[in-house]
C-alpha cells in the first residue's frame, strides 16, 4: 500500500465533528498553549489520485517525496485511535502533531514509529498505560503530551535515553516518584511537569 492511501486511510477512520478540537478551551491553559492554534478540517481537503505530498498539514522529503511530517493540529478529527492505525505504515515519519484532536479515551499505541524526532499528542482526551519504549526512540527531540489522562500512567522506573530537548508532560495523570534518570537529560532546554499528580519525592535540576 502507497503513503497516500495509507493517510487516506487514516483519515478515514475518524469524522470530522467541528466541535472535536474545541473541548475544554475555556481553560486559562488550553487557550493559551493548544487552543490559539487555528481550528480547521485539514484532512477534507485530501482527495485520492492527487499527490498526498501537496495536501494540507502533510510534508515530504524534497528528493523521495517520502513522507517525513504530519500536522493535524486541531483538525476537527475525533474518534478512536486504534492499535493497528495505518499511520505507522510510515517508515520515514519524523515528526507527528495530532494535538487537539478528540480521540475518545484511546490508549497511546506502543506502535508509534521509533523513527520519530518530534511527538505531539497534547489534548487527545488519551488515556490508559503510557508504552514506556517511547522514551527509548533514539532520535526523539521533542515530546509534547500536556493535558491528558494516564490512569494507571507511572514512569517512576523509566531509563530515558532520548536525546530530548522539549518535555511536557504538565496535566496529566502520572503519577510516582520523578524518574532519577531525568536528571541524564542535559540536552533538555524545555520541561513542564506542572500538575504532576501525588508526586512522592522532590526534585531538583
């Protein structure tokens, strides 16, 4: 299957419901971080049998017209996020932005591409247990997860070895000590843990 169809694919399994990427933008935090993002249906404007290089929130490597970035920031999408989604179809995607979408309460996928450099799922309504392996891609840079809910989320006992330079973890739901191995990122110029839920020691950088 082609890149194309496979983000066609993609695109449909989720409706496009307008309201989908305004929850929750009363809040003082939303607006100010998600909700200023301009709020469109990117996806309606892709059509089958034209070039997925050209369409709206999709890049391509100049040379292979691979497909390396997907921004579908605030895109009116909302549905479940399923585990076998033919997003990660994409062996070159670097760089993913779903932020503001409404993905019902789904679990993050422990299948999201190792080849990601920049991962932003902030305000998802994502829930469940955090795939601990996503702190272990080896050329994750940035890591954006703000305002959703981890139930059973603990990353106490993670060895990050990332070479993070953004980390925002604020508003969720995890939970347990601040991992120790934080402390190995000195390439880090970006972290928000605000809202760390009961934490059980203190950190310092």
């Amino acid at each position: 299957m082609g890149e194309c169809e496979a983000l066609l694919q993609f695109s449909h399994s989720f409706i496009i419901m307008r309201n989908a990427s305004g929850y929750g933008c009363g809040n003082t935090y939303t607006s100010s971080v998600c909700c200023s993002v301009t709020s469109y249906p990117k996806t309606a404007s892709w059509k089958n049998g034209t070039g997925c290089c050209s369409w709206d929130g999709v890049t391509c490597h100049r040379a292979t017209n691979y497909v390396t970035g997907l921004d579908l920031s605030r895109s009116w999408l909302q549905g479940t996020f399923h585990s076998n989604s033919m997003l990660f179809s994409l062996p070159n995607l670097r760089w993913l932005n779903l932020a503001g979408c409404n993905f019902y309460g789904s679990q993050i996928s422990p299948k999201l591409p190792s080849t990601l450099t920049s991962l932003s799922l902030g305000f998802c309504d994502l829930r469940g247990i955090f795939p601990l392996a996503i702190f272990h891609f080896a050329n994750l840079r940035g890591l954006s997860l703000f305002q959703n809910i981890y139930p059973k989320g603990t990353i106490s006992r993670a060895n990050w070895t990332s070479p993070l330079i953004s980390l925002d973890l604020s508003d969720t739901n995890f939970h347990g000590s601040i991992p120790t191995s934080l402390r190995n990122l000195t390439s880090v110029e970006h972290l928000d843990l605000w809202y760390w839920s009961n934490p059980t020691d203190t950190w310092k950088p």
